[in-house]
C-alpha cells in the first residue's frame, strides 16, 4: 500500500480539476482589454509573501519567476495549485454592486536538483492570463430607435515553461560564503481570446450587427535570471552554527519574447435570429491578422532578501514594457507599468529541525506581505491601478527519517483594482489559493568503501 503522503499526491489532482470548475461565472470588467486580465506566475507559498520571485530562493518551493533560484532545490520537488476567488464590483455610475466568483487551476510544477548540486532544473504550466466579461448597454439612436449593444469576451492563455540553473560555486550553504547562479527558461505562451460586439435592434426592421475578434495567441520566450547569495557570517565550530547565520540575496530577471506566431482574425457580420437560430445576412468585412506582431511585453525584475534559520524578508520592483506589443486594445491606452512587492516568512522552528515532537504551531511557516502596480490601462487619462495585502501558511508533514516532506500551502490575497471615478469600475477581490509541494529523494549518489 502506498505511503499517506503519496496517496494525498494522487487525490490532490482530481481534486484540483473538481474545484476548478466550482465557480465558472467570474466578470473580469478590465479583461476586455489587451491579454486580458494577466495572473501572478508566483505560487501558492510566494503568493503569501506579496508574490516575490527575483531574490526568492527556498529548499522546497519551486520559482519559475526567476530560473536561478532552482538550484537551491534540495530533493525533487512536485508542486501544484488551485484558487478561488471572490469579487465586489462598483458601478461608479450608479453605485450598484455585483459580486461574482471564480474557481481555477493555478499552477503545476516540477524541480529536479542535480546529484552534485551544481545544477537545477524545473518544469510547469501557469495560467498567464484570463478574458471572462460579459455586459449590456441600452441606448437610443434618433433613426433606428431603442437598441441594446452586447460586449462579450472568453477566453485564457497559458505558459508551458522548462528551464534549468547553474551555480558557479558549492552548494552547501551552511559552509560556502558565496554562491552565484544563472538560470534560464524556454517558455511557450499559447491559447486563444475570443470578443464580441452586438448590436441587437430587437426587431425585424432592421439587421443585428455582430464584430468578433478571435486571437490565437503562440509565443516563445525567454526568461532568464541570475541570483548571488552572501552568507554574512561563517559557522565556526559545528553545522547548527553555520545554519544559525544569516544569507543575503540579490536577485534579477528579464523576460522578452523570441519568436511569435500569433494571429487575430476580425469578422463583421449582418444576422437575424430565427426560431431556428442565428441566419448571417453577409459579412461586410474580414480581416486576418498579421502573424507575428502581436507579441508579450518585456519585462524586467530586481529585488533583495534577508533570511536567517527563523525569518525571511524581501522587497522588489518590476518593470513591464508594452510599447511593441502591438496588442489590440480598443478604448483604452496601454502604457508601461511597474510593481514594487515586498513580503516575510517566519518560522518558529528552523526549516532544517522538524523532529516530530514539536508542536504543529511550531512547524508552520507564516507570511506577510503586499504589493501596488500602477497597471497597463488608462481609460482616458485615468490609470487603472491595483494594489493587495497577502496572508499565508505552510504546513509540512515529513516522514519518520525526514526523506520526504508534503507540504499544504495556503495563501490568501485581498485588494482592489480600478476606480469609481468618472463613472469606472472599482474590482474589490478576496482570493484563496490552496497548493501542495511534495519533495522527496528521487536520485541518490552510492559511494563504495
């Protein structure tokens, strides 16, 4: 019979999948725009902590954000999630409030360190953004009277993702005062937008008019990233000395995109509808996109972190350029943006101690942290920004010999994005993301006397 932890692993997926379609109607007012409403690519642990990732480095939570950071993997690492999200939307116009939901995969993730510890390498699949929006407006025209117009838009894209790190120096951490490693990700950006605009008369008198827009989103890109580690004090008599002081981490990232094959294809069209369904008159106009032009933003990241056997505390900044994107944004101005995140982690008991008679309390990790971006959108000379407060745990459960730990991760992230002014939409959300992290040893090194 397989081990406790090794069937929780098996259950986990068919769990995640289950709850992933719990929630189906979420709106995304700002989705309509650009991408979409991009997603984190932190994971569940991280998110806790504001969502760092350039000078985040961990033993056992995988960070695609910054590829470096995979060789401080220690054991093979299998890592996943899901969320759920909850939103309060304020009609700046009227005042009047809608709440809608959401339920989703949030990422799965492999790590692999290598036998002499030189080397890491890790694989996954995030969302990288979602289109989930639906309202009507009533309006009146002098000729053709009472009509209604429709917007409508569905959709997400992913990343596929494989990379690996090098580190320059020993990886034993509890010895070594310097450490230096590069890393780099092969990423695929990939899936499809759909958006509709109808113009619904309501009667036979005139035709309904219909523009739709499917873009086919096929990205390659890089990101690449490098993080130096300083132990400031070196261990002088025994290991639990060395363990005992303190690191410093500096760390950077870029993501540019290398090839694209993406395509936008718009149709404008003429119907009625028909007991039978939708009749098209004509299609007044068809326009393939040009593939090639419609590319991801370039984006750049910084950050430092401070951790000792108990704490960890970090801050960074990023910068996104989306002047050559060329991505289609009717009514709306896509500017370069930036977002400074800042977070900690406390544990009690240090991550390397974890006999099992200490008390549960005493094993959890707790995070704190937050983070403000000024967006990618303005609606005429009005920045839709967003900013969030973040909560989170980790609980593990380690086998008798310590040879294998799973870990349940939740974090918890409240905000808001957008604004009531000049008649816009205020998004206050609340969302919960639960994950896991499996770490065992996968690959051992036999020696012989």
């Amino acid at each position: 019979m397989l081990p406790t932890g090794k069937r929780i692993l098996l259950f986990l997926p068919l769990l995640f999948l289950t709850m992933s379609r719990a929630f189906p109607q979420e709106i995304a007012a700002y989705s309509r725009f650009g991408f979409g409403e991009l997603t984190r690519q932190s994971f569940t642990a991280a998110a806790g902590a504001g969502g760092l990732g350039a000078a985040y480095r961990s033993p056992f939570h995988i960070n695609s954000i910054n590829p470096a950071s995979y060789t401080s993997l220690r054991l093979t690492t299998i890592e996943g999630g899901f969320y759920f999200a909850h939103k309060s939307l304020i009609d700046g116009l009227s005042d009047r409030k809608y709440k809608t939901g959401d339920g989703f995969f949030d990422h799965f993730a492999l790590g692999f360190p290598s036998i002499k510890k030189k080397l890491g390498f890790s694989c996954g699949i995030t969302p990288y953004s979602k289109m989930k929006y639906s309202f009507t407006q009533n309006r009146t025209d002098p000729v053709v009277g009472d009509y209604v117009k429709i917007y409508d838009g569905n959709g997400r894209l992913y990343r596929l993702y494989v990379g690996g790190a090098y580190n320059f120096f020993k990886t034993d951490t509890f010895t070594v005062i310097n450490q230096f490693s590069i890393g780099v990700n092969a990423a695929y950006i990939f899936g499809t937008l759909r958006q509709f605009e109808v113009l619904d008369y309501g009667s036979s008198t005139f035709y309904n008019t219909r523009v739709s827009s499917v873009l086919d989103m096929n990205n390659f890109a890089l990101n690449t990233g490098l993080q130096y580690v300083r132990r400031l004090k070196q261990g002088e008599t025994n290991t639990r000395e060395m363990r005992d002081n303190p690191d410093f981490v500096a760390g950077a990232y870029a993501s540019f995109p290398v090839v694209s094959a993406t395509s936008l294809v718009e149709t404008w069209d003429r119907y009625v509808v028909l007991p039978a369904g939708i009749r098209v008159i004509d299609s007044v106009s068809y326009v393939p996109g040009n593939s090639g032009n419609i590319k991801i933003p370039v984006e750049f990241g910084a950050g430092l972190s401070f951790s000792n056997k108990n704490l960890f505390i970090g801050a960074e900044g990023n910068y996104s350029i989306w002047d050559n994107t060329n991505v289609p944004a009717p009514d709306v101005q896509i500017d370069n943006s930036w977002t400074v995140r800042g977070g900690l982690e406390l544990t009690p008991t240090p991550k390397d101690e974890l006999p099992h008679e200490v008390k549960l309390l005493e094993k959890i990790t707790y995070r704190l942290g937050g983070y403000y971006s000024n967006g990618n959108l303005t609606l005429n000379q009005t920045r839709i920004s967003e900013f969030a407060a973040s909560f989170g745990l980790s609980i593990p459960v380690t086998d008798s010999d310590n040879r294998q730990v799973l870990r349940f991760s939740l974090s918890l992230e409240a905000g808001s994005r957008g604004t009531t002014n000049s008649g816009y939409l205020r998004e206050n959300f609340v969302r919960i993301s639960f994950g896991f992290t499996f770490s065992q040893i996968w690959f051992k090194k036999l020696r012989y006397d």
